[in-house]
C-alpha cells in the first residue's frame, strides 16, 4: 500500500533533521579545542528526536571552554600535606639559614581568593593561578553558523518548507 504524502514528508523531514544534525556535529567536531588528550572533543555526541537535534559535550569543562568564564569565582582553597620545601641555594636569613630546605605546613589551607587555578603542561608541576578570565570558545555556535551559511537560498526555503527552522536554540544541560 502506498504512502500517503503526509507520512512521506514527515519521513523525508526526519532525514533532513539527521542530515542537518549530523553537519553541524561534524563541524563541530573540526572546531572544537582538542587540548592535550582529546578529552573535549571524545565526549561529544549527537541525538534526534522528533523535532529536532541535540549536540552535547559531557566532559565537565565543556560549558567553561565553549562560554569562557563569567563573573567572579569562589574562593580556591588549596590544602597541601606538610611537606620539605627545597631550594637551588642555601637560605639566607631566619631559622634555616644555610640550609637547602625548610618544613612547610598550612593547617588552614592556601587561600588563592578568586584567582582561576589552571593545568597547564609548559608550568613548573603543572598549575598556575591567574588572575585572567578564560575567553570562551563558542565552536558550537561557528558550527551552526558555517552549516547554514553554507546552504543554498533554495535549500534554506525546502527546510523552512517543512518545517525545518534554521534559527539555533542552544541550552544548558
């Protein structure tokens, strides 16, 4: 038995749905910062449902990455075991004069305040604080953009015709 035209469109709109999804999450993927394991871009993925596509990144530092940060932080409090600091040269003054290390102890913690503390792999034992908010990089946003821009004025008005909206809705989950 044949399918009514009805039942054919709202299929063809599926595949088109899958089509578009799937572009925007392969640019996505070309964009988005690989850092020095990959990790961001291995956790995105795409879903479909009926009205739609969802692009996620679960890696808990997607949203930092992808929206930079915003507004103050909370207070960072280190607390580090007690611990020999050493030194390339001898102490000059105070207790341990002339010797290459001392006892460190914080019982309280080290209170950074609200500066960002950051892995990074060029820093002496891989972190530093700074005082500089992290930019975003909004790679999903370029994705959509490049996608649609790349659509012809035609396509555009197929997709719009079945009710296909080429207008983003980006999220929080």
């Amino acid at each position: 038995m044949p399918k009514n035209r009805k039942t054919r469109a709202k299929e063809l709109r599926q595949e088109l749905i899958k089509l578009v999804g799937n572009g925007v999450f392969d640019k996505a993927q070309e964009l988005v910062p690989e850092g020095g394991t990959g990790g961001l871009k291995n956790s995105g993925s795409i879903s479909f449902d009926s009205k739609g596509f969802y692009i996620r990144y679960s890696a808990p530092y997607a949203k930092q990455v992808h929206d930079g940060d915003d507004g103050e932080l909370p207070e960072y409090i280190q607390r580090p075991k007690d611990h020999d600091r050493n030194y390339s040269s001898t102490i000059k003054e105070g207790k341990y004069k002339g010797q290459t290390s001392r006892p460190v102890s914080y019982p309280n913690g080290r209170n950074f305040g609200n500066k960002r503390v950051v892995q990074w792999e060029g820093a002496p034992r891989g972190w530093y604080t700074t005082d500089s908010p992290r930019e975003g990089n909004p790679w999903l946003d370029k994705a959509w953009e490049s996608y649609t821009s790349s659509l012809s004025r035609r396509e555009q008005t197929v997709l719009t015709k079945l009710g296909i909206k080429l207008k983003n809705k980006f999220q929080d989950s």
